[in-house]
C-alpha cells in the first residue's frame, strides 16, 4: 500500500464523490459503522487505503486534494458481524459506493462478493479478501447541453413506447456495429427517425440502473437481461455503453447524456424504468456489495422478530427500508439527480406497492410518496406506478395518490378477455375505454392516470398474444414452470406458428384490434416496442433472462403493413383530441344539443341499455363522441372542439349490420380505420348500415359544422 494522501476534514454534504475542479470530496453515510477506510485503486489495482476521520450526523467524510474524475475507489467498513442482530459489516470486502456516479464494470464473482463464508452459514465471517463488487470512478459532471429542452409532453398527449436499450438497437442493419446495444445506438439517426416516423412521444427504457447478473443465471449460460436486480441507483449500466466497450467505462455517463439529448432532439421523451423497492444483494445468503456491508439495518426491511433474515414483498430477497430517512433520502437524491443531471423526464416505478408500505400494510400517505408529492423537482414529472407487490394486499391498481399514473393491469385483463371472445359485463368494457373512471375519477385524477397497456415487456409480445395459449418458456431452463399462467391470450385456433391463411389473417386482424383499441381510447396508451412490427419471443412469456434473438427486435423480418397501420392510428389519436380528452366524460347534454358528450350505442342503432350493459354475451358497441363536448380549451385558453367520431367494435365470431347513428346533424359518416381492411374508405349515410365484419373495429369521422 502506498503512501495515503493527505486528508481535509471535507463536508457531509452532498453524498458520494464530488469533485470541484481542485480535488475530491467523499462523503459516506453509515450509522452503525466503527470505522470506514476510502479505498483508492490505481490503474493497476494497487490500493490505497484512507481511514476517513470526520463523522458529521452518521456521515463519514473526507477531501482529497488532487483526486481527479476517473479515480476509481471503494470502501472498507469496520463494525461488528452479528448477522442475529441485523449486523454484516466486514472489512475484507471492498464495498461499492451507493453514491458512485459510474463504475468501473461489472460484478466478479469469482473475485469474492461474500461477506460470509459460501457453502456455509451466513453467521460465519469470511476472513478473506473480496474484490469481486466494481468500484466507483470520480466523475466530471460538465456536459455541454447546448440549447437542449425537455419536450414536456403533457401527460394526456402521450404515446408511451416502452423499450430495452439493447433489444431495440442489436439487431438494426443501419446503426454501426460497435453502437448496437447502446446508448450511443439509440442516439443514431436511424433509431431516432424511427421512432419519430412512429409517432410516440416518450420512450420507456427498462432499467438502465446499473445491475447484476445472478450467478444461478450465468451457471446455465443466461444473464439478468431485463435488469430488475438493482447494485447502484445512480450509474448508468456500462453494459449498454459504447465508451465502456472502449475501455473507458466513465464515459457511460456522457454517453447516456448525449442519448436523451438526441431524443429530446426529436421531441421525444425519456422515462426510466427504475428499481427502488430492493437490490441485488439478495437475502441473508445473498452477497455484500455495497448496502449490506454499510449498513444494514438502515437500507433493509428486516425481520424484528430475527434481524438475521429481510422482508421480501418483491420475491427477490429483501426490501429496501423506506421507513429510514437516510434510505428516503437515497431515493430521492437518485430520482433528483437523474432529472437535474441527466434531464430525464419521469420515471416507471417498479412493484411500487413495496415503496408504499408502512409497517406491513400499503399505506397510500407513507412517508415515500409525501416526499415525493412536495418535491419541487420530482413532482413535477411524469409518475408512473406498477401498483402492485408479491406481499399480502398488494395489488393496488387504482389506489395511488394524485399525480401518479399507474399501469392498469385491470385494463390489459379486460380488454384481453374481450377480444378473446370470453364474454363478462359490457360496462367493464365501457370504463376501460373511457380512462377507468371507475378507477381514478374520484380521487382528483384524470383519464391519463390510467397506462393502458394490453402487453408489456412481463409477458407475451403482442404477436405471440394472438399466437399461443400456454407459455413455452424452456430456454430459461425452468422447466417451464416460471412465468405467468393465466395468459388470458388466444392462439385463433392452432397453438404457435402456422401455414394457415385463414388463422393467420385472424391473427393479423386481431392485433389491429389490439392496437386500435389501446390507441383510440381515453387513457394514456403504452405500446410495448416491437408489437408494431409483429415481434415475437416464440411464445416465452418471461424472457427475463434471453439476451439474445428471443428478446431482440428481428429488425430483419418486420411487418411493413402492421408498421404502417400503427402509425396510422397513432396519427388519428394525436389528431383528435376527443381520443385523448383531459377530462372524463360527464354524460351530460352539450348546450344547443339534443345530443350528450358521449353516447353508447347498440349495432341496431339504438342506444344501450341497462340491460345491454349488464349482459355477457354483449360483444359488440357503438361510442359516439361529440366533438363539441370536449369542455376543455387548448393552449391559448380558446374552446378545444374536433369532429364527431363513431367507434365500432364487434368482439363477436358474425358480422353484423351496424346501424350508423342520425347524432349532432351528421348526415354522413366518413370512414377513417377498419382493422379487417387496411385498405378501406368510403362513406355511410347516417340511418343506414355498415357491415361490421367478426371481430373488428371501424372508425368514422363526421366534420363538425
């Protein structure tokens, strides 16, 4: 060990490693620790240990003069090992910094990640060096923004896409071999004027935090490809990282900059989906590398009965403790720092039911979302929520404060189980179209509370929705029995691929209802990336762990006429703001109108009634939206009006003749979309019918006079 430099009493402010031009200041907080050694590593792994002095309200802290970005560094932390009482500190492992702002790569297991010894109880303290965690680098946090400006989408304007940086960027033939499956790749402009000729408005990248990679996964030749196995809430994943292919893993930060600037760019925005309800390290017999070997009892929900074990509401081991401030304040210090510095837009939060428990119970006032409501910066972004755990009481779709959005699976179990044909009250039907009111109206929210998703990267892809029944998991080596069961999915009468014309066109028809559906409703649609080039994982439902040709866009064999369809009707919702309304719907009689707002109409032409909604075997609707009904203003504070619409759906196995309403003096109706006929136009007289061909949906537009 060299010479340790010389050490200034520095501040306990701000967390992590700062630098200011002249040297670094290192600031580390731990509560129950006796003593913590800075760990300085020089570029052939040499180390230098600085036993840090300064303890100011738990934190410990030291400055550096001298120490420049591109310093790698990690800590020892001294204190007692009496797993039994909650306690796991041990020096021999070199912990990462929670704060570290990059890392020098990733895990190595074969370098030592335990604090106890494997093989054995986790009460016996391992005694020798493990250097398996990656270090942190001291980072420079200047970047040129230039004149970059967040687009700012209003939340009831989205069109959400969600995405996996390496899926989407693997395979593309235009983006250069050495960016693919990166940062930089989804920063070409191959990747960027797709996704503008697309139409969406905010990209939802899964967890690009950095994680780790289970050793059970890596002993089957697999790896944690979706990353929901969190190690460091505040660097970008070197994984996904050009710069870091290069040898210059601090770059990823840069990298990832220059990525949401790109985007930005092109007026589309960036939504993390980000991991704060546990970590990679696992329960009592899961590694040390970084929380668990700092401070154990403050960053874990353990058991009070047996401090030895953890709380596990997310099946993965243990639970963050948000009922410690110093864990609150790790949180939102990320969510800060991921807007302020890397000018991210909103965040995806994953099983966040587990953030919302107090004691036990889901508490909708805990402490987590207080902070978050007051926040000057955080809540004022996009919000979204997975309403639910793996903990008893869990599901909570529907139960988030105001401000928050929320994944509603109730949506995607609704609007599945209708277009499968399994029949159920039609009024379900008619609040999941309508932005859930049932859902959200009562508690300050709006239509675009509700994330209308019919699949997302958990579970099949849209193609393999209307392709298979069963899952076909058997690359995860499983046996099969991982992944969801109750799929609610039809495979149109032959389970995987097919020859048949007939099933085939069914399909293709049913993943146009899919996407009108989703696209034409009140709500805030999610659209997962590649349904809308017919993406298949060949029916594995959790491929959590492919990273490979299962999980990558097959860029090669996209559907052209799926593609185009899409950005149609993702055209027609921008273009009407009756589809995406910032109000619900009220029923009421638009003034100087025998006519109300919206109108639910039977294929008949009649309107529904209670009867109608009440009967599972309606499979057919007619929803009239009246263009002046909006009572809303645009921009500028004038009356938001757009022209009468019609939306058919038949969900039925028979064609029917519809009946087009006589509504608001439309005495012709145009048509603008129908999911049997790419191809179709033409015009209806208001009184006369249309045939509504066997499971498929038409659009028509009447010009507002």
């Amino acid at each position: 060990m060299t010479t340790p430099p010389i050490l200034r009493p520095g501040r306990s402010y701000p967390l992590g490693a700062t630098w200011d031009g002249k040297g670094t200041n290192f600031a580390l907080y731990s509560e129950n620790a006796t003593g913590i050694e800075l760990c300085l590593f020089d570029e052939q792994g040499q180390e230098t240990r600085v036993p840090l002095r300064e303890q100011t309200a738990f934190v410990w802290h030291g400055y550096l003069p001298g120490v420049k970005p591109g310093q790698r560094y990690g800590y020892r932390v001294h204190g007692e090992y009496a797993p039994e009482r909650g306690l796991r500190f041990n020096p021999n492992v070199v912990l990462l910094d929670p704060y570290a702002k990059a890392l020098d790569g990733t895990e190595q297991f074969d370098r030592g990640v335990f604090g106890y010894v494997p093989g054995g109880e986790d009460t016996v303290m391992q005694e020798e060096e493990q250097r398996g965690a990656p270090l942190g680098i001291v980072v420079d946090p200047r970047f040129d923004w230039g004149d970059s400006r967040k687009p700012d989408v209003p939340f009831h304007q989205s069109v959400i896409y969600e995405a996996h940086v390496k899926g989407l960027t693997m395979t593309h033939p235009d983006v250069p071999d050495e960016l693919r499956g990166t940062y930089a790749g989804i920063a070409t402009e191959p990747i960027l004027f797709y996704l503008r000729e697309l139409g969406i408005t905010s990209i939802e990248l899964m967890p690009v935090h950095q994680h780790v990679d289970d050793p059970f996964l890596l002993d089957k030749g697999l790896t944690n490809y979706w990353g929901y196995s969190t190690l460091s809430f505040f660097a970008p994943d070197v994984r996904y990282s050009a710069e870091a292919r290069k040898g210059n893993p601090a770059g990823a930060v840069d990298e990832f900059k220059q990525m949401v600037k790109a985007l930005h760019a092109s007026g589309i925005e960036v939504i993390l989906d980000v991991v704060y309800n546990h970590t990679a390290e696992g329960n009592h017999m899961g590694p040390t590398m970084s929380f668990k070997g700092i401070d154990n009892p403050t960053y874990y929900r353990l058991v009070a009965e047996d401090p030895r074990f953890y709380f596990d509401y997310t099946g993965t081991g243990n639970s963050l403790n948000v009922r410690h401030p110093q864990t609150l304040q790790l949180i939102m210090d990320s969510l800060r720092y991921w807007v302020t510095d890397m000018h991210v837009d909103g965040f995806r939060f994953d099983l966040a039911s587990t953030l919302a428990r107090g004691l036990h119970e889901v508490d909708q006032l805990s402490g987590f979302f207080t902070i978050i409501h007051q926040d000057p910066i955080i809540g004022q972004v996009k919000l979204i929520a997975e309403p639910w755990d793996v903990g008893e009481g869990g599901y909570q779709v529907g139960n988030f404060p105001v401000n928050w959005a929320e994944w509603n699976g109730i949506y995607r179990d609704d609007m599945r189980a209708f277009w499968k044909g399994d029949g159920g009250l039609a009024s379900e039907i008619g609040y999941r179209l309508t932005g859930s009111s049932d859902l959200y109206q009562n508690d300050g929210r709006k239509p675009y509370a509700s994330i209308n998703f019919v699949t997302a990267h958990d579970g099949f892809t849209l193609r393999d929705t209307v392709t298979y029944e069963g899952k076909h998991n058997d690359a995860n080596g499983e046996g099969n029995n991982d992944g969801h069961n109750h799929n609610i999915t039809w495979n149109c009468g032959a389970e995987g691929e097919t020859d048949d014309p007939a099933i085939n066109a069914l399909r293709r028809q049913q993943q146009r209802n899919f996407l009108a559906t989703l696209l034409l409703g009140q709500g805030t649609p999610m659209l997962l990336g590649g349904d809308e080039i017919g993406r298949t994982q060949g029916g594995n439902n959790n491929a959590y762990c492919q990273d490979n040709e299962i999980s990558w866009y097959d860029w090669a064999s996209l559907d052209e006429e799926l593609l185009a369809f899409t950005k149609k009707v993702i055209a027609l919702r921008k273009s009407h703001p009756s589809l995406h309304r910032r109000k619900f719907f009220s029923g009421r009689t638009i003034r100087g109108e025998d006519v109300r707002d919206i109108v639910w109409l039977r294929f008949d032409g009649a309107e529904m009634s209670d009867e109608d909604w009440n009967n599972p075997q309606t499979q057919s609707m007619g929803i009239f939206l009246d263009g002046n009904g909006l009572d809303d203003v645009d921009e500028r504070g004038e009356p938001l009006l757009d022209d009468h619409l019609l939306l058919l759906l038949n969900a039925s196995h028979v064609d029917l003749p519809f009946r087009l309403p006589d509504l608001a003096g439309c005495e012709t109706w145009e048509l603008e979309l129908d999911t049997a006929d790419d191809h179709a136009s033409g015009t209806v007289t208001a009184g006369e019918e249309t045939n509504l061909a066997a499971r498929s949906v038409k659009l028509y537009r009447c010009p507002r006079q």
